[in-house]
C-alpha cells in the first residue's frame, strides 16, 4: 500500500499579513537648507561673540553751539575734527555705573532721524547685530546705539527699567527726542514691557522685534534654571501683563517673524496680537531665528521700515525673503 507525502493532506499556510508602512519624518528642503544656515550662523557668531563682550565708547552730547563751531571750522578748515568723548557728561537720571550706549554713525545722518537703539536676546550680545548696524549706519545713515546687558538679568521688568533709563541717556547725548529701537528675541519682548508698561511710548517712535515671543514660546530650554527664560513662557505674569489694555499708545511696532524658527513655538507667537497697539507682523520665508538679525534681506527691510513715516502706514513696502502679513 502506497503512503500519501507526509503532511500532503494539510492546507497550505497563509503568507503572513503585510503590516502597513508608518510615515517616516520628511524635511522639507527649505527646513534642511534653513537648519543649515542657522548652523552657519551660529558658527560665525561665536567667533565674533567676543567682539560684543565690551561696550563701546560712547559719543560726546550734542550741543547747537558745537554744531555751529564745528559747521564754521569745516567751512574754513575743509574738514571738522571729532571731539573727544566727554566721561563726566551723565543724565541726572542715570545710575551711578551705567552701561555705556555708544551712538555711531556719520555726520551725514539726517537731523529728523531719531537714533536706533539695539537690543540683543538671551546670553547674547551687541556682536549680533554688526550686520544689521552696517545697514543701518552705511545706507541709512541712521544713528545706533548698542546696550548689552548681562545674562544674570533675572527680570525681564528690572530689564526694561534699565532701558529706560540707557534712552534717556541716548537722547541726551544725541539731542533727539525719541528713538527707535530694534529688538531680537528677548530683546524685543524687554523693549516692549518698557514701551507698553513703563511708559516707554513717549520715548520710542518704532518698535521693531526679530523673533520676539510676544505670545511666549513652549520652547524654553533652561527654564528651570534662569527665571527670565520661564518670563518667557505662554503664561506667564510678564505675558499676561502684555495682554493687559494699553489704551493711546504712542510706538509703533512692527514685528519680524520667520516661519522655519524652531524656538518660537507656534511660530506665530512671534506676532503683535494687542487691539490697542498699531502693529504691523511681517512674514519671514526660509530662514530660522538666529538668522533673522544677520539676513541681509531682514536688514534692508528693517531699514526701510525705519524710514516709513509714522502715519499712514498701511503696509511694510520689502522684497525677497519677506512679506507683510
């Protein structure tokens, strides 16, 4: 008797399901190509950090009568000298040691041309913004000043106190009334307590801000480490005080926010959102944040918002990498 094959009689086994293939991460070419400037700039800033770790020397005040001697030599002379710095010249006002502002710019700076006052962001400091002050100073033929403050600051309030008092100082020795100032990250949100909770808007006239978290950022490495990174957070007493009415305020703001920044989370926090405040929100493509003060692009735009008048101001006139939203 013939025996079947071994096991001939059994069904053959199904094939095992296909499981179904997860979504891996994408990254755009414009977040890969974003991530790598970032790198590239955050490479070159610290090799030009230890530029900034020194205030510099700030100008003489002006004075008519110095204009007027100074505008007679040159008509005899062809050429006027600079005054030395005067150290002893401090407003009434200003503490005992302030932090020095240096104002530079050429004296072909317009007369109505109130000077810029640059604030930089957390552990930073004026060495970010020697592209955006080149601009500024070169074509514009504005005016700066640069502040820096000291990374142990621990309130962001104690902060704006600072600033004010450093404005008064950039008014004194430049003859203006107000000024502009231009803020990146925690600079901007520092800039902006003053003007909106200190009274700051007599003094400002526009406020520009570079990746600044007006709504606060989820993102705050270190915030439980530094009590100025958890101001910084949605939430937050200082946030909130930002919420706050702020009825006939007097500055303009205009805020830069770039769509790839990975530390304004939502990106659109970066955004003036306030009823009472003239803002204007202008949209950043393809870039992160520590590009945002050293884009060539973010700095031609700053300067041409610096010259927009300060009424009738229904958009931000800027081309290529930015557009107003």
């Amino acid at each position: 008797m013939k025996l079947p094959p071994p096991l001939s009689f059994l069904p053959p086994l199904p094939s095992p399901p296909r499981l179904p293939r997860l979504p891996g991460p994408r990254l755009s070419s414009a977040l890969v190509g974003a991530t790598a400037l970032e790198l590239a700039v955050l490479a070159g800033h610290l090799i030009t950090y230890p530029l900034g770790l020194t205030p510099e020397r700030p100008e003489s005040p002006e004075h008519p009568e110095s204009r007027a001697g100074s505008a007679g030599s040159a008509g005899s002379a062809g050429s006027a000298r600079p005054e030395s710095p005067a150290r002893t010249d401090r407003p009434e006002s200003a503490p005992a040691r302030p932090l020095a502002l240096p104002v530079t710019g050429g004296p072909t700076a317009p007369a109505a041309a109130p000077p810029v006052v640059l604030l930089h962001g957390f552990i930073d400091n004026r060495s970010v913004f020697l592209v955006l002050r080149r601009a500024l100073t070169r074509h514009g033929h504005r005016r700066t000043a640069s502040l820096n403050y000291s990374p142990l600051t621990r309130d962001i309030r104690a902060a704006a106190a600072l600033l004010g008092r450093q404005v008064e100082a950039v008014r004194a020795r430049t003859g203006h009334d107000r000024v502009d100032i231009v803020g990146h990250s925690l600079g901007g949100l520092i800039a902006r307590y003053y003007v909106q909770r200190l009274g700051g808007d007599r003094r400002v006239r526009t406020l520009v801000t570079l990746g600044t978290p007006h709504g606060g950022t989820a993102v705050a490495p270190g915030a439980g480490l530094h009590p100025i990174v958890r101001q910084m957070r949605g939430g937050s007493p200082v946030i909130e005080e930002l919420r706050l009415p702020a009825p006939g305020c007097r500055t303009r703001f205009v805020s830069f926010w770039a769509e790839l920044d990975q530390v304004m989370v939502p990106v659109e926090t970066a955004c003036v959102d306030h009823p009472d405040l003239d803002a204007v929100n202008v949209r950043v493509t393809g870039i992160g944040h520590l590009a945002l003060p050293v884009h060539p692009a973010v700095a031609a735009a700053v300067r041409e918002v610096l010259e927009t008048p300060e009424t009738g101001e229904a958009d931000v006139p800027v081309t290529g990498a930015t557009s107003a939203a």
